[in-house]
C-alpha cells in the first residue's frame, strides 16, 4: 500500500532486541498485541475481545514509534504510520480521507498495526479547540476505531507526550483503554541503549559502556544514539589528518586501526544535551 510504502521501504526492520530498557514495556506489549494478534483464536475461544487500542506515553526521543516497529516487524504484521502534525496539515477534508484510508488499507493487509505518532495534535480536547476541521478530525478518529471489529485483527497504537492533553472520548472502553507509560531511562536502562548503538562500531580498549551510563543521566534513548554518532565522528576527524585527500579510499592500514575512543566519547558528551532533562526534573 502506497502510504506505508512511502514510509517504510527506507527503515530496516527494527526487533525487540534493538530497544533498550523497555523490558517490562516490552513484555506487556506483546501480552497486549502480538498475541492477539498472532492467535486471535485464543481470544475468540474464550470470548473476549482483544485491546484495539494502546496509548503509549512518555518524553519525545524514549523509543515508541521503534516499539511500534519493533512489535509490528515481531508479530509479522504490516504497519501503517500516521503522524499526526502531518495529517493535520493537509488541506480542508483531507485529513479525514488520508485517515480513512490508512484504515482501509490496514484491514486489508491484516493483521495490522496502525501507529499513530504524536495523537494529541489530531485528537486535542473537543472543547479546547476552536476549529472545525479539527473537531471533525477526533470524530472520524472515534468512528473509525469504533468500527475496527476484533475479529479484522488490527491494532491501533498511539504516542504522546501530553496525555492529559487528548480528548477524553478517546479514552474510553473499546478505544484507547490500555495505557503504557514509557519513561526517561535509568543507568541500567541507558547502559543497554549504549550496547545497543554501539553494537557494530569498533571500539578502544578503554571505553567503558558502564561509566558513560552513570554520565549520561537524563539522556534518553535519541540523545545516546546521537551521542555514539558524534564520538564516531570525533573518531573520523582524530584519523583526518592521516588521509591523503587525493586518495579515492581510505588505506586499509588506516581503516584497521580506526575504533572510537574514551577521549571520543568524552568530547561527545560534551556536545550532546539531554534533551528530556526538563522531564528529568519534573518527576524527580
Ligand atoms: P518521538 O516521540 O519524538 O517520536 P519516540 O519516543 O517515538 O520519539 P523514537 O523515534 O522511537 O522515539 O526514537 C528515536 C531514536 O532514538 C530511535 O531511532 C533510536 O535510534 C533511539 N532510541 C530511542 N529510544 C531507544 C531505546 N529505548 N533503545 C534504543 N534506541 C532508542
């Protein structure tokens, strides 16, 4: 289907184990959708209607379109990505129809997940906003959620980081009535991440994965993968001096010997701020 196509065919697939800290997280997900979504018999057998709707919540950057992904790609079913300032965008009518259809194409290519990336800007409280297209937006929202029937084997999961900030319909039974919440990473958490994004870089001898954990507080799951990308990058600039610009590629002896660093590492952390220390603060 060409919606998810044009969103999908550039990403590898993601798998559990490429998402750090979320264990728990994890394993409740796949209770809650892959299951279901993998044996709908159980669920027809016992006479219960699996969830068709998750509520993912936490601050931006912790992982929950990659578990989105990752539980789609792990349940093997297709999965359709809505991000919801994008469809508010378009024009008049529009974001009705797109919504609808990314729908239709779910059922179609069932079992499906259906990602709903930052809900609040489709779905803000009916009576907070002024427009009309909007309100119109939430009801196609609600009508279409309230026609997906358990045995068509799609799953709606949504994301935001202001869950207070979502109409109140959307929350009820049959609807979005499972909530997850998904919080900044603790050491063991950021450590894991830290595995995970330096899983195919060579590294030297004294990086140590577990200090820069204990350094890294209040960074969540985006600002550690920029940080591993920025020590790679000091990594190419400390072996610049050895390239001889002239050459098409780089000498194998020079390329032997390249691994990010400690003093790599360090001078990343420097750079990168960790963008969800406000929420840090606020539960803290
Ligand atoms: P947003 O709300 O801003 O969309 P998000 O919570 O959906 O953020 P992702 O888009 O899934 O976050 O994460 C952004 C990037 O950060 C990922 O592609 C991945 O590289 C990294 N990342 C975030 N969380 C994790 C995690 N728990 N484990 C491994 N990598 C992570």
């Amino acid at each position: 289907p060409e919606y998810q196509e044009a969103k999908d065919a550039r990403r590898a697939d993601v798998n559990y184990d490429d998402i750090g800290g979320l264990g728990t997280t994890i394993d409740q997900l796949r209770e809650m959708v892959e299951l279901p979504l993998r044996y709908p018999e159980l669920f027809q057998r016992l006479g219960v209607d699996p969830p068709k709707g998750v509520l993912l919540h936490g601050p931006p950057g912790t992982g929950k379109t990659r578990l989105a992904r990752a539980v789609a790609n792990e349940s093997d079913a297709s999965f359709f990505l809505i991000n919801g300032p994008e469809i508010m965008g378009s024009a008049y009518g529009e974001s009705e129809k797109k919504l609808r259809e990314v729908f239709e194409q779910a059922a179609k290519a069932a079992p499906s997940i259906v990602f709903i990336d930052e809900i609040d800007s489709i779905a803000p409280k009916r009576g907070q906003v002024t427009g009309e297209a909007e309100k119109r937006l939430v009801a196609q929202l609600l009508t279409l959620m309230d026609g997906l029937e358990s045995r068509q084997n799609t799953v709606v999961i949504a994301a935001t980081n202001r869950p207070e900030a979502i109409d109140e319909a959307l929350r009820r039974p049959g609807r979005f009535d499972r909530e997850i919440v998904i919080g900044v990473p603790d050491e063991r958490g950021r450590r894991e991440i830290l595995g995970i994004h330096t899983r195919g870089m060579p590294l030297g001898d004294k990086v140590d994965l577990d200090s820069l954990a204990r350094q890294t507080y209040g960074f969540v799951g985006a600002d550690l993968s920029a940080l591993t990308r920025e020590a790679a990058i000091e990594a190419v600039r400390r072996i610049m001096p050895r390239l001889n610009l002239e050459d098409r590629t780089v000498p194998p002896e020079v390329l032997d010997t390249l691994s990010v660093t400690r003093e790599d590492f360090q001078l990343a952390i420097k750079r990168v701020q960790p963008s969800a220390m406000r929420e840090v603060m606020v539960q803290a």
